[in-house]
C-alpha cells in the first residue's frame, strides 16, 4: 500500500514541478502584434528622419499634417506584411491570427 502511495506521491510532484517550470505560451495576439510591428516602422522612420534620409513616395499626401512621415501607404504595408511574417516563421504569432484579422 505505501509503494501505492509512494507512486501517486511522485506523480503528484512531477506534475506540480511541470506546472510551476512550464515555459508559457510566448506568443502574441493580434493587438500586440500590431503594437509591435507599429513600433518597429517607427523606428526605421525616426533612423531615416534623424540622418535626413526622405523616401519619395508618389501616395504621400502632404495634408497628412506630419511632414517627418517617411514610411506611408503601400510602403508601410509592404513592411508590415514582411514584419508580420518574421514573427510567425519566429514563432511569436501564428499564421492563424494573422489570417484571421486580415
């Protein structure tokens, strides 16, 4: 009967061990992917704008009423698309949350 006990003990405190070192799911959702993205354009815009560096873009409307925009339109979504995929083949999002959303 104890080696019954001994045994139910053990798998008690493997499974208590497994619960409290269980990496958590690390991935992001579809606010925090945008988020994300959002803030890494901004970024590579404030590079170009702090050295200077202006993209012409035919869709740049200049009533946006931010002269610094750089990354505008089809540009920007072309980043977006590609920083999405960096994301999913890294495994911080799914494929799924993306087509879900889009």
């Amino acid at each position: 009967m104890s080696k019954k006990f001994d045994d139910l003990y053990k798998e008690w405190i493997e499974k208590q061990v497994e619960i409290i070192y269980e990496p958590k799911d690390q991935r992001l959702n579809w606010d925090e992917l945008q988020e994300t993205v959002c803030q890494i354009i901004e970024t590579f815009e404030d590079f170009l704008n702090n050295r200077g560096i202006t993209i012409d873009n035919p869709e740049k409307n200049d009533s946006t009423g931010n002269p610094k925009l750089n990354i505008y339109g089809t540009d920007y979504g072309e980043l977006q698309s590609n920083l999405e995929l960096i994301f999913v083949d890294r495994g911080l999002v799914t494929q799924e949350i993306i087509d879900k959303f889009k």
